[in-house]
C-alpha cells in the first residue's frame, strides 16, 4: 500500500455553505442545499433527495458554487453564493480564498 502524506489544506468556506436553489419544475419554490466541509454528508430538502441521496439541485451547488481548496484548485467561474454557512473548523484569521474572495478553513488531508 502507498505511503499517504497528512497535509494542512486551504478549503474555501463554501464547503460549509447553505443555498437556495430555485426548482427546475416548480416556479417560485426553493430548496435548501447544506454542505457539510466536502468530507460528510451534504443534504437537500427535496423530496428527490429524501428517496434517493441525490438531487438536481445538489448537483447544481457542486458545480456552480466556488469549492476552491489549496489541494486541488477548481477554480472555476462560480455564480452561486451561499446564503448561510454552518462551520465545523475555524478560519484561518485574515485568509481569503483567492477564488471568491470569502474565507479560507485549514483542513487536515491525506495526499
């Protein structure tokens, strides 16, 4: 088996974000998306998500939201910012994520 490095990463606070997200059938109704740090579970309140574990709307956080991380990049042109966020690590104190311009968390990862 490889031998796995522990590194401290960078990770955008868009990992711990909260969103709104419009659905695709029904106008005016929106759905909250809750990340939870890329490592455990994100959530959508759906009902698609409720009987299967996946979503459109999911899908559409983790393609348009910013998730930079110093590990592995992905900067991309995002357009959707999180409404709220709900933290499990601390920022990194006048850290910005060069992608979006919000906070930076140090995360812990095996590379």
């Amino acid at each position: 088996m490889p031998e796995l490095d522990i590194i401290t990463g960078r990770f955008c606070t868009s990992y711990w974000g909260v969103y709104e997200v419009p659905s695709n059938t029904t106008p005016g109704m929106v759905y909250i998306v809750t990340l939870d740090g890329g490592t455990g579970d994100a959530h959508c309140t759906c009902k698609g998500f409720e009987h299967r574990g996946d979503c459109s709307h999911l899908r559409q956080v983790n393609e348009k939201a910013c998730l930079w991380n110093s590990v592995w990049g992905y900067e991309h042109e995002f357009v959707l910012d999180p409404v709220d966020y709900h933290y499990g690590p601390e920022r990194i104190p006048g850290d910005k994520c060069p992608n979006c311009g919000g906070g930076v968390c140090p995360i812990r990862v095996g590379v």
